[in-house]
C-alpha cells in the first residue's frame, strides 16, 4: 500500500479502542480527516475496550443528570432504581485514596471535572448506556447503587466498540486492522509527521500532520512485565487483548517523550487459574472471580494473606491480583460455604472454573490441589474463631464485621466458614492494565524529557502515565480514555490547522 491508499490524512490515530475511537471522533469533528491504524485483525478489533464490562465512572447529583444518558428507561423502571449521587468530591476522594493521593492533581481534576461531559457526547454520538444492575443490592423491592458506578456499556465492551465504530464510520473515518504502527516520523526539526506501520507484509510511511497514539499499556509483554513490574509478573495472565505490547510507550519514548506514572504498578484482579494466556472474547471478563470480599482466600500453605473485606470490591479488586501473584507458585483458593455460596456472581457459574465441593471441610482440604491440608485447617479454625458477630452482615456497606487478634485481619464481612456445602474455587492473578506511560499536558500533547510538547503528537488511554498508581477506582479507565481522548482529538485538530 502506498500512502495514497490511506488517504493522506491529517490526522493518524493509533489504535482502535475506547480511546482511539473517542479521540478520531473528536478530530474529525474539528475538521481533520482521520484514520485509524489497529494492529489486530479484524475478528481481534477493539482492543482490552472490547473485553470490558464497560462501566464509566463519573459525578452525577442524581436520577436528573442520568436521565439524558439513558432516555430509554420507562417511568416505572426509574421508579425501582435508586442511584443515590456521586459527587464530584467523591470522585476525587476515590483517585486520592485509591492512590495513595499520588494521582496527577491536573490529570485528576480534568477526568473529574470533563467526565461528565464526555458522557454527554459519547451518547451524542450513538454510544447507549444502561443502569450497573451488578452494583446494586435489591431492597424492598428497590435496586440501590453502591460505589458510584451508575451507567454500565449497553452490551458491554463489545456493544461499546461496536457502537463507537459505527460513528467512526459516520464520520468517514477508516479503521486500518492488521496494521500495527512500528515507528514515529519526525521531520528535520523533531516535529512528528507520519508513523512507520506494517501492512500486507510490507513496511510503509504513512505521512500526517498529527498522530494520536491511544495504543494500550504494556501489559500483553511478558518480557515488559518482567522488566517494569518485577520477576514473576511475566506469568499473570493477560486479561484482554494480546496486542497491547506496549508498542505506543516505546514509540514515544523512542521519539523523546517523557516516562510518567506508576511503571512498576498495574490493575490486576483474581482471575481463573486455568484461563487462557490472553483474554477470550467468547468468555470475556468472566474469569474473574470476584465475590473474594465474602470468602477466605488461602495460598499453597493453606494461610490467608490479605484482608479480603478492607473495603468494597471495587475498591480492592484491581490489586488483589498482584496480592496473589506473590503467593507461592502464584495462586490462591477463595473459600465459601453455605452462607455465602448464594451471594457468588453470576462468572462463578461458566464451565471455565476450577471448582471443588465437599461437604465438610476436612474433605475440602485435601480436594483443593496444591494446598498443606493441616495448615488449611489450622487457618480455618483460627478464623472461625476470630470472626466477630456484634456487627451485622451488610453486603451494601463496610459493614464493620471483622475478626479480632489474627496476623491477616478480616475488616469487613467477616462470617465463619462452617456451614456445608463448602466450594472453592481457584485463582491466579489476572492483568489488566499497566499504570506506567508518557506524560501529556492538559491538551493531550505528548511531553518531551524537557518539558516542551513533542510537536504533531498526541496521546490518550491506558499508555498515558500520571492517573493511578497503586490502585484504581473501577470505571476510570474507560472515562479517562475517552476524557482525554476528545481533548487529543480536538488538539489534534487545532494543530493541523496551525
Ligand atoms: C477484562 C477487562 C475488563 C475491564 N473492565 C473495565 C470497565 O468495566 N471499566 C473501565 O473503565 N475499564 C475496564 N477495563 C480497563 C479498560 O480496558 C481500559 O481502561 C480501556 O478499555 C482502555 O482503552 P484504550 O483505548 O486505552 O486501550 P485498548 O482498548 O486496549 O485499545 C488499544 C488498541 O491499540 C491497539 N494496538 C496496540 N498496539 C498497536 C500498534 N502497534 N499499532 C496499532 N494498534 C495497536 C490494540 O490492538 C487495541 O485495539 C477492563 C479491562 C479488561 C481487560
């Protein structure tokens, strides 16, 4: 192919995810003319996007604001939902706790105060949203949201990329599949004008005035995993898209940008311990496992490690990954009985798990492979005993219920496990995307290592540094790509016309 069957745009954005799609819509809604260059085929298309649940997370005051964003809901749903609100300081006490307060302030207050908004536009351009039923506890009658998450994907991930590759189509802009991006070109001055991509077999320049790279993290690379993140990291498994080499990050790196962010920290949750290498789209996030608040989760030597219920799941999930990763030969079994076996969310019941039953815990012990049966049984009864019951089981709020005088405390949702049945299911850890990246100014230029903007270049999503370190509040991920992807559209935009 030459550059004239790419159609000489002003504008190339990397990628074909959430982000991507958010920062092309927004381009060549400020008049460039736009393509898209996506490394996997086109079964393969839309990157971890496509394997999320899809949930956003942004303030709302109530019911008023969520209304635009889902008209279809009848007057008698509504009258079963009670989102309650989530307040712009809400949101920020999130990313500040779930951070460790390490979170870009300027990034911080730009996804918080922008989310909104984006929410707006995405529904403007034919993305449809639907209430987050899973963050709801049924009372009376009444579904009542937890954690601030109220409006998930309609249809998921893959009903999201669908959708915004329908208004990519809209605007006539091309998706390129199969054509990963191998390098930047940068003119004598060190401006960027074209990217180097592989196509039919062969190497070509594609010259633009802009590029946006919105090309994920490094979480697909084992060999990055290792080097950034630490020994052992090269064995998670990789929850999503096997594109997602980190080829964006080098790329910039390679043409001067500025490293930034959590490079040694990353989103990993507990995850099917026999799933495969890279994500299913076939099963999609179902290999998680994540009902771990109300069970005991014990590694080889049958001990417990972390504290399962420190606060609600969204909160905790996306580092219980790497909490498992460090057990011995990396996995752990997460423990139930008949209490707490009701509860289990819905991706406990696919095929695809590795499950024991027994009908005492003794048999338990010697069914979950890998475990020191006597060390199980010795933690059991040692949390069996420290289980406090002056606090009453509440699944919707950190219900105080906690043990008393273990090493490994339990904060919250703390019952004994001594009623039969009792299952457990085993898990590894699962990754889901890396926090280290490039630096962007608050127009999504991509920084130098001297501070100034790299000319003609632009970033946006999961390869973006500077927004979670450590931990992060569930649904930031999607709204920061699409945040900071209409602001690298329109900046994008505004550089070409100069
Ligand atoms: C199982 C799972 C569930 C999740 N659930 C949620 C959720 O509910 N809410 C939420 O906020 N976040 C969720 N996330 C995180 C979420 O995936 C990301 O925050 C978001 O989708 C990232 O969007 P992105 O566009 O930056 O990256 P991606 O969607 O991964 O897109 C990157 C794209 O770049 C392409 N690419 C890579 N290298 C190249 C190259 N060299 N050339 C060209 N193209 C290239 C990839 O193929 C891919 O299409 C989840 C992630 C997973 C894996």
């Amino acid at each position: 192919m030459s550059n004239t069957d790419f159609g000489n745009p002003d504008v190339i954005v990397i990628g074909a995810g959430n982000a991507a799609a958010c920062a092309a819509i927004s381009a060549r809604q400020a008049g460039a003319s736009v393509i898209m260059l996506e490394a996997a085929p086109q079964a393969e298309c839309g990157g971890n996007t496509r394997f999320t649940g899809g949930g956003f997370r942004f303030p709302f005051k109530g019911i008023a604001d969520l209304e635009p964003l889902m008209p279809e809901l009848t007057d008698a749903e509504k009258a079963k939902l009670d989102f309650g609100v989530y307040t712009e300081e809400n949101y920020y006490d999130d990313m500040g706790r779930q951070t460790n307060y390490r979170t870009d302030p300027e990034m911080c207050e730009i996804l918080v105060t922008q989310s909104y908004d984006a929410m707006l536009w995405l529904r403007k351009n034919g993305v449809k949203f639907e209430p987050t039923y899973q963050h709801t506890v049924k009372v009376d009658g009444i579904f009542k949201f937890w954690g601030g998450l109220a409006c998930v994907m309609w249809g998921g991930g893959p009903g999201l990329v669908e959708l915004e590759h329908k208004a990519c189509a809209r605007e006539g802009i091309k998706i390129f599949c199969d054509t990963p991006a191998i390098g930047l070109l940068q003119d004598a001055k060190g401006h960027v004008c074209g990217v180097s991509a592989q196509s039919n077999g062969d190497n070509v320049d594609i010259r633009a005035k802009a590029v946006i790279l919105a090309c994920g993290g490094f979480e697909a690379s084992g060999e990055m995993r290792a080097r950034y993140l630490g020994p052992g990291w090269d064995l998670a498994k990789v929850r999503g898209s096997r594109y997602n080499q980190g080829a964006g990050i080098r790329m910039a790196l390679d043409a001067g940008a500025m490293p930034y962010g959590h490079y040694s920290g990353c989103h990993s949750v507990p995850w099917e311990l026999n799933a495969p290498l890279f994500g299913d789209l076939r099963v999609g996030d179902q290999f998680q496992k994540h009902s771990y608040p109300f069970c005991i989760m014990v590694n080889a030597n049958g001990e417990r490690f972390a504290d399962e219920g420190a606060d609600l799941r969204i909160f905790t999930y996306a580092k219980f990954g790497g909490a498992i990763l460090r057990q011995p030969d990396h996995f752990a079994w997460q423990v139930y009985d008949a209490k707490t076996i009701p509860m289990l969310r819905p991706e406990y019941k696919i095929k695809q798990v590795t499950k024991v039953t027994a009908n005492s815990l003794e048999e338990l012990s010697k069914k979950m492979s890998g475990v020191d049966a006597q060390g199980f049984m010795r933690e059991v009864t040692a949390y069996n005993n420290a289980v406090q019951t002056t606090a009453k089981f509440d699944p919707l709020i950190r219900d105080g219920r906690c043990t008393t005088g273990l090493k490994v405390p339990k904060s919250n949702w703390a019952q004994t496990i001594d009623q039969p049945p009792f299952e457990a299911y085993a898990t590894t850890c699962g990754i889901t995307f890396t926090f280290g990246g490039i630096k962007i100014t608050r127009d999504a230029e991509v920084e130098s290592v001297s501070g100034r903007p790299i000319p003609g270049l632009f970033a946006t999503g999961e390869l973006v540094g500077g927004l979670f370190y450590h931990n992060y509040p569930a649904g930031a991920g999607l709204m920061g790509g699409s945040v900071f992807g209409r602001i690298a559209g329109r900046s994008a935009a505004s550089h070409v016309k100069k």
